[in-house]
C-alpha cells in the first residue's frame, strides 16, 4: 500500500461548526504532515507529527488542532473556522528523518475545504 | 530560513518540444530535494528524488539535476505531450528535521 487517503474529499462548514479531517496510511511512516494550500500557491507547511508526537507547529490559529492518535492515523479538528480558512488540506506521509534513506514526501489527494 | 524558487512561474510549449524547469534555494544544507506534479485541485504525486550526495535521477521522460553547492535544480521533460500540463514543484527536505521546503511553482502548459 504505497497510498495516503483522506477524507472528506470536499467539506463546507459554517463558522460555528466543528468538523474533523482525516488521513491515513499504511507504509509504515512515522511522520505525517498537515499542509495547507490555497489557489496558485505552494503548499504551506502547518503541522508535523513524528513518532505520533507533535515536533512542528507553525503558528498555526487554535481554531485549527492536529491530533495523531496512532501511527496510521491523523486528524486535523476544525472550530470557529474563518472563511478565508477555505483551501485544500494536504495530508502528507514520510519516514522519520532518523531513518536513512530516500525519504519520499507521500501526499493525499487532498480535502477541499469551504467555510461558509 | 531556507527560500525556494522557481522560475518560470509559467510557461507554454508546443507538443514535443524539449523544456527544462528550474529550482533555485538558499541553503546548500539539504538531506534531499523532490520534485512534484499538481494537477488543478489535485493532491501532488511525486515524480522524482534527488538525495543530497546524487548529481541526478531519471525517469522515462524526466530527468532532474541537482547542484547542491550553487543551489539549483533543473527537471528536465523530453518530447513535451499536452497530458503534461499541470504545475510542478520542487521541494527541499532540511539536512535534519522533518520539514520540507517547497519552492512557488512553474505552471507548464502543453499546446497540442
């Protein structure tokens, strides 16, 4: 299995509304990504988990809360959202950099988010 | 804080045409360097890794180059086909860390 599903594929929330993105994979990865990326623009780093535990958070707003609660899985918790959140969310997978080796980034397909 | 380029940010071809896509970053301290595709609205596939000890890497049509001391990165595409459309992008892994940088991407249209 050489693939990173994520789910919803397509998400539209009011700003009140709490709602949960989802990712999963099963390569064995012990670092998953959370990136974020709106229209003609690279993706924007936002979290990463390595070893299940949180090592990067890049000044993301609280309304946004990662959560890994095994080494397959990671969630993305969404409340208060803003609608200039609106974007696709990126899960991405890889070995742990203390592993030697190529390192590929594996990327989902993505969940397109739109707050209403 | 490593920075990543990309330039052409864009650019439009005839079909067969040869084209090289460019990759410039700041800090030579990189572990690996990987280039992407994105199709509009679409995850990223990768599409070929570079570590930081290789000189290049091929795969059918592409071919990408890397220079680590002058900081660049060239993807090469042979015989362009219009199904190569899409965005590419680069991106740099840290020599320690998790992080990976991504450069601003080059839009590649293929003209049937």
């Amino acid at each position: 299995d050489t693939e990173v599903t994520q789910t919803p594929k397509h998400l539209v929330m009011g700003m009140t509304n709490k709602k949960s993105l989802k990712c999963e994979q099963h390569m064995g990865h012990r670092a998953m990504y959370w990136y974020k990326q709106k229209a003609k623009k690279p993706p924007e780093l936002m979290f990463v988990y390595s070893y299940e535990k949180l090592s990067i958070n890049e000044s993301v707003p609280s309304r946004f809360s990662p959560e890994c609660p095994n080494s397959s899985l990671l969630n993305l918790h969404l409340h208060a959202l803003q609608p200039e959140d609106s974007a696709l969310y990126l899960c991405a997978s890889s070995h742990a950099s203390d592993r030697v080796g190529a390192n590929v980034l594996t990327f989902g397909a993505g969940s397109r988010l739109t707050v209403l | 804080k490593q920075e990543v380029t990309q330039i052409p940010a864009a650019l439009s071809v005839p079909e067969g045409e040869n084209l090289v896509l460019n990759c410039s970053f700041t800090d030579s301290a990189i572990y690996n360097l990987q280039w992407f595709r994105q199709d509009p609205g679409k995850g990223l596939t990768s599409l070929l890794l570079i570590q930081s000890s290789q000189r290049e890497q091929t795969s059918g049509r592409l071919n990408a180059s890397l220079d680590k001391s002058s900081g660049r990165s060239t993807l090469y595409i042979a015989a362009s086909q219009p199904g190569d459309s899409a965005t590419y992008l680069c991106a740099v892994r840290r020599n320690t860390g998790n992080q990976f940088y991504f450069g601003t991407g080059t839009s590649l249209t293929v003209i049937p």
